[in-house]
C-alpha cells in the first residue's frame, strides 16, 4: 500500500499554452483528498498599476518576477483535512505504518483540540478550515510534507499573486469589474456573514477556486509596506523572509471584506486583534480566535527541496513563528 494515491491527468482544453496536470492526493487512513494544480515557471508583473482603481501605496510599485514551476492547491484546505491534523482523536485513527509512513509525522508538535469551536458555527466539511495563526498553518505544512514524503508549505507572496491573476493584468483574474465579482467571490456584498463550502463559486483561468474572498490566505512572507520597492526588475523568486514575529502577509480578502480587498493584488496586514482571545488555556501559538476569516492553501515545488534543504526550511519560518 502507498502512502497516497496520485491520479495525474490532462484537462481536456489548453490553459494559456499548456495542458495542466492535477493531482489528487488521498490521505490513507481517511476519506480525506485534495486536489493539486500544476503551475508553469514563467514572469509576470507583480502589484497593480497606479491607474487601478482602489489600489494602496503598498501594491507598487510594479516589479517583474521570474517564477519557478510549482503546484498550488485547488481550493483552500478544508477543515476535513486540517483537522487529522489538529484533532487528537481523528489523528490517532489515521492508519500508520513503515510502509504509509514517509517520514515522521508523529514528531511534529501538533496543538491540543482548541476548547471552542474555531468555525464559528460556519460549517465544516466542505468548508475552509479557519482561524488559525501562521505558526498553526505552517506546523501543519511540516505535518503533512512529514506524512506524505512531499513537501508542502504556505506560497510566498509572489507565488499567491501568479497563480491568482492566471496570466491577467487586471484587477480581478475575470477582468477590472467588479459587478462580475458575485460570480467568482464570497465577499461582504454577497456573504450573508459567513465562509461559504469551496468550489461553490466559478475558478479562476488556471482552475484555482476562491482566490477571491471566502477566506483570505497565509503567506511565507513578512508583511513590508515598500518591499517592491526593494525589488529590482526580473527578480528570481523573491520571497520577504521573517524576521520578526509580526506582521505577515495575507492574500486574496474574504468573505468579510469589500471587494477592493479582492484584487488580485491587494495585500492584507496580520493584526494582533487577530489573536486578541484565545479558545485554549493557556494562550497558544495555534489560534487566531478573532478571526475565522483567514485560511491556507498549500503549495509543492516541482524541484522538491533535499532533506537538508527541508529541515533548513522548518527551523527557519517556525523558529519565527
């Protein structure tokens, strides 16, 4: 038996001059899958024009960036999977073996089962799994690159902004208006206050799913209100490294936030009244009580780092977590 079953197959149209792979992934032990999207190496222009409408000072100003291939996940990780991660009980009865097992899972510290109900009564499966801190959301990348012998972590701020606009330049990956947004996004208009099940609204050009609202997502990247302007013209994978505990990036707005905050290239501060209470006693690096309004979605390098690489990796971004 594998540690996960992978079905590879080609779309049956061309998506901006290349058939794109999906790959399904299916944790043993559970019903539990997800879907992850192939993503060419290539350039584009990162942070919006000063014409756009509503921009902020801190999308420009616009740099081009050179990107290495990856896969990108096609919804944002549902509680199904997130909790064989934060659930004692449903991560006991994942089935474990020498031959299931990759790596070891079991070492990587993991939070107790928070005392409140992180969703807020929103909904479960089917729904993105919320509220957690980037310390949580990047614990449980380490869990499951451990788990599965690949490697799986948060995309960078470069990578999230590629994969959303999907080869466009406009402000939304489905063109500059915003009355068209109802059909792609959950945001404040349409929400009727709450996450909505993934998949329920149309993909973007590269069939990613809620990269507009629902909820916004985690990035690797410190939050740094100039950093493009500390860029220079076709920088190589650029990535905003941590340097201090707060505060981070995230992406893509939520089903919580106007529809400016949607763009493609709006950039969203963490804030400490995130994190103002706490579900589990005493306070924890695992939950961001106040806000069931950020989630993750999981990124794989097609060129997976070594062993060495990987241990580098997770000393770094969770000693900073």
């Amino acid at each position: 038996m594998k540690i996960f079953s992978i079905f590879i197959f080609l779309f049956g149209s061309i998506i901006s001059g290349w058939a794109q792979a999906i790959q399904t992934v299916a944790i043993p032990g559970s019903s539990v899958s997800f879907n992850m999207i192939s993503v060419p190496s290539g350039s584009f222009l990162m942070g919006s024009p000063a014409t756009e409408l509503l921009r902020n000072a801190d999308e420009g100003p616009q740099v081009k960036v050179k990107l290495d291939g990856f896969s990108i996940a096609e919804t944002e990780v549902t509680w199904e999977l997130y909790e064989l991660f934060t659930d004692k009980e449903k991560r006991a009865a994942l089935i474990y073996s020498s031959e299931l097992v990759k790596g070891n899972a079991d070492a990587v510290i993991k939070p107790s089962t928070p005392y409140l109900d992180p969703s807020y009564g929103m909904g479960k499966y089917s729904f993105p799994a919320t509220s957690m801190t980037q310390y949580a959301a990047l614990s449980f990348c380490k869990w499951l690159s451990e788990l599965t012998g690949e490697f799986y972590r948060l995309p960078t701020e470069a990578e999230w902004e590629y994969a959303c606009k999907a080869g466009t330049n406009t402000a939304y990956s489905f063109g500059d208006d915003p009355s068209l947004l109802d059909q792609y996004a959950w945001s404040f208009n349409n929400s009727e206050d709450k996450y909505h099940p993934v998949k329920s609204k149309k993909p973007n050009p590269w069939g990613l799913y809620d990269m507009h609202g629902n909820v916004m997502e985690w990035t690797l990247d410190q939050y740094q209100a100039d950093y493009y302007a500390t860029l220079g013209n076709a920088t190589a994978s650029p990535w905003r490294r941590p340097d201090k505990l707060l505060p981070r990036t995230a992406r893509g707005g939520s089903w919580d936030e106007n529809p400016q905050v949607l763009r493609s290239s709006a950039r969203t501060s963490s804030n400490p009244s995130w994190q103002r209470r706490d579900p589990q006693i005493p306070k924890s690096f695992w939950w961001c009580s106040d806000a069931p309004f950020i989630g993750i979605r999981l990124v794989k390098p097609t060129i997976q780092p070594t062993k060495e690489e990987q241990e580098e990796f997770w000393s770094l971004v969770l000693d900073e977590g």
